[in-house]
C-alpha cells in the first residue's frame, strides 16, 4: 500500500489542511489579523516579507548537517550542529557556532569522533545542552553501525564552559550501551522536578533509557541509569528495534506531574514520569488513521494540545486536542483536532512549540511558522526556503533541506540547520522573545531553567 493511500483523515481535518496549503501567501500580523505577506515564492525571493535572514554559514558536504541545540542564556551566544554522513561523504561529530553576531555566525570548534573511516553509519545525530554545579556541558548523540568500531557508543559529553574559547572544551564522557548496540537516534535533556538533570535517549529496544547527567560527568556511568519509559504494549513494549523516535519531556502544572511525550510504536504515548521507578501512563493517541509509527510530538505549554509528526511523504501535522483525556473521559485520542502542512507533497520534520506559534523545519520546504491561535485552524504565517536544490535520488526523497530548529525565547532569535546548506539565522518581525505568561500560558517550553527547574504553580 503506498504512503498516500495509507493517509486518512477526519473530512474537517483534511479540509483545514487543505486550506493550509495556499497558506504562505498569508501571514498573521502581530496584532492578530490576517494580511497579505508576499507574493508567490520565487528562487529569488525564498521567504515571506516578515522573515529576516540575519546570518549563514555553509558547514560543508551536502547532506552532512543534521540537528542542532541554541543556548538559552544571552550570555551564552552558541549554538551546536550535529555532524553525519547522510549522503555520499561528510564528518562525524559535531560543530560548535558562535552567534554573539547573529548576522555573522561563526564556526568556533569541531569535534569528530577518531579514526572517521572506520565508523560506520551515519555519526552524529542529535544533540543537546544542559548545566549541571555551575558548569555547561552539550550531549551529541551518535550512531554507528556494524562493521566498524563503537558500535555500543550512545553519546558524547563535552564540557564547554571556557566557550568562547575553544582550547578549554574537553570531552568528559561517553555513554555506551553494549546491550543495546547501534547508538541513540534522539535525546532530550530536562531537569526534572526532583532536581535532577535526565538525559532520555532513544535506543534499540521498546522503551527510552534515562540517564542522570550529573552522575555522567562525575564519572559514575555504572550508576547513571535512571529508569526506563517503556512502550506501552507490554512492561517493556516489544521486539529489537526502536520502540520510541522522538519525546518530549515537560512539567504539567495542572496536576504537578513531569510529563513524557513520546512518538513511536503505534502512535504516540504520555507518561507521568516524575516517579521514574513506576511511569504510569496518562494518555495514547493509537489507532490514528494513517499513523502506524509516531515520530515527533511535542505539546504545548498547557499540555492541552499535542503537536504530531508522522515521517513519511504527504503526511501532515496533526494536532490532537487532549483534554477528554486530562479530564477522564476518554485513556485513548485517535481523531485529530485538525491538520497543517507546508506543502502537500512533501513533508514537515522537527518543531519547537512557543504558543501559539509553531517553528517547523520543513525539509525541502526550509523554514515554517504556523499559529494554532485557533487550534482547529492552524494559519501559516511565515517561512523561508533554506534549500532550493532538488529532492535526493535515493527512497527518501524528502529527506534534504531543513533538519534541526530552535528558539531563543529571550530575544526570539531563531536557528534552522539545513542539511546540505549548512546554519542559518532568522528574525520574524513581531516576535521579540517568548514567555508563556504573557499568552495566558504556563512559562514552559524546551527550553530549561537550570538552576530553579519546573516552576511549579498552576494556571491562574
């Protein structure tokens, strides 16, 4: 069956989709009304009218960047891309830019894992920061196949704190999982309520691994397992590949609760983790027409809404209204709320959630902005084309373009990583910076404070 005929959806949803489609000749202006932005997109005017492109740097071969992780802290101006081999050549590791100029990015540091030719597989894949007793660390996760070496290394952990300079970043750590072979395919980083500082990783087996980072640095990785969040088909879930791609973790100030999203085996799946001995499960989104496998998943600041990446050509992103299950009616959401999509004919990868917009790299459609300010109609309101170059020749022609997003909510500074042109930086006119609280909305977002934690009252 092909991936067209496998995709279903509500008639409501399908329509709003639909209508997201013409979507980029719209934008939504900050006063909240919808305006014309741009003409019809052209190879010599790639954006809408509201995006800046302040900066760009090339990193190298094409289809050698994949994600990436911006410093929160203004302080702080870095920014950190993964490096793999996707295409014909590349490096595997991991590149560190510095955005102190955001109209000149810069290429401070390079770590690459030793003896390049002998790893197989792809190298470095996901990447994340965090700060643990007054010192900043990155997290690149790698992955390597068989044939070659470290094929059990899950990730790399660099103290960066000297940055700007480069002479002081060290490696301290390197977490392996010789039961698990084949590396960590995503992480996420989020400090818990209970103070720790969890790392959860994506592994060859039905459920997602967590790390306590603070005993990773201190050197007791015979310690460091924090718990397992098990795919919910069984104890553990079931069979030897990945059970989880992609999560999400966050703090659910209506009940007090750490909360795990995560895409994967079936659908997508959240779990109460802040007992991770016991993770309960609080809701499943199974059973979705057109979903067999759920990648990435992300809420927002509420928990409400769910924002659900599917990784295949023409499929959406569907977003998910939540709230019969927060109040008990329902264990199980399987109709979406409604539907958005850059480009029917391609595919939307990874976003980050600062309500009520949604930053989305969209592969071979670049950077895209949409608002669920009416969550069943999601409005695009501004993008830009990081790659104008044609789709791969190989049976994932989608995957070029824009891999890795993020934001910085102190000043709205946004960062895409594009797969073949390498590390961008933008600004949306009427986006100055990001708190939840001024959109009526908890404070909470990827971004972690990591010296206070969740901040733990409910919604006014």
């Amino acid at each position: 069956m092909s991936h067209r005929t496998r995709l279903f959806l509500p008639l409501s949803a399908l329509v709003l989709a639909s209508a997201a489609f013409a979507a980029p000749a719209l934008a939504l202006s900050p006063a909240g009304s919808v305006s014309p932005a741009v003409a019809q997109w052209t190879p010599s005017k790639p954006g809408s009218d509201n995006m800046e492109v302040l900066g760009h740097v090339p990193l190298g071969p094409r289809l050698s960047v994949s994600d990436l992780d911006l410093e929160q802290e203004l302080a702080r101006p870095y920014a950190y891309v993964g490096r793999m081999v996707y295409g014909d050549t590349g490096p595997k590791g991991l590149d560190i830019v510095s955005i102190s100029d955001p109209e000149n990015p810069e290429l401070l540091y390079e770590w690459r894992i030793e003896n390049q030719d002998l790893h197989m597989r792809t190298g470095g894949m996901d990447v994340k920061h965090f700060k643990v007793d007054g010192r900043y660390y990155v997290v690149q996760s790698l992955q390597f196949g068989q044939g070659g070496p470290n094929t059990d290394l899950g990730a790399v952990v660099l103290d960066v704190t000297g940055l700007p300079d480069a002479s002081t970043v060290r490696e301290v750590a390197r977490i392996r999982e010789p039961e698990l072979p084949g590396g960590f395919h995503n992480i996420f980083i989020y400090k818990h309520s209970d103070g720790r500082v969890l790392l959860f990783a994506t592994v060859r087996g039905p459920f997602a691994q967590v790390y306590d980072l603070a005993k990773i640095v201190a050197g007791d990785l015979e310690n460091a397992l924090a718990g397992r969040v098990p795919v919910p088909e069984s104890p553990e879930g079931s069979g030897s590949g990945r059970g989880y791609h992609d999560f999400y973790v966050g703090y659910h100030p209506d009940t007090g609760e750490d909360r795990f999203y995560g895409g994967g085996t079936g659908g997508y799946y959240v779990y109460d983790v802040t007992n991770l001995d016991s993770p309960q499960l609080r809701v499943s989104l199974a059973g979705v027409s057109g979903v067999r496998y759920g990648h990435t998943f992300t809420p927002s600041p509420d928990g409400r809404y769910v924002i659900a990446e599917t990784e295949y050509q023409y499929a959406p992103i569907r977003i998910f209204d939540l709230q019969p299950a927060l109040d008990g009616e329902v264990t199980n959401v399987n109709r979406p709320l409604s539907a958005w999509t850059a480009d029917w004919k391609n595919l939307v990868h990874n976003h980050e959630v600062r309500w009520p917009y949604v930053f989305a790299s969209g592969y071979l459609d670049g950077l895209q902005i949409f608002s669920l300010m009416d969550p069943e109609n999601p409005v695009t309101v501004g993008y830009y084309d990081t790659y104008v170059g044609p789709p791969n020749k190989d049976r994932y022609s989608m995957f070029n373009g824009a891999f890795g997003i993020d934001v910085r909510n102190a000043d709205g500074l946004i960062v895409v990583s594009d797969m073949t042109t390498g590390f961008w930086t933008f600004k949306m006119e009427g986006f100055s910076g990001w708190n939840g609280e001024k959109w009526g909305m908890p404070n909470i977002s990827s971004a972690q404070n990591w010296d206070e934690g969740p901040v733990k009252r409910p919604i006014s």
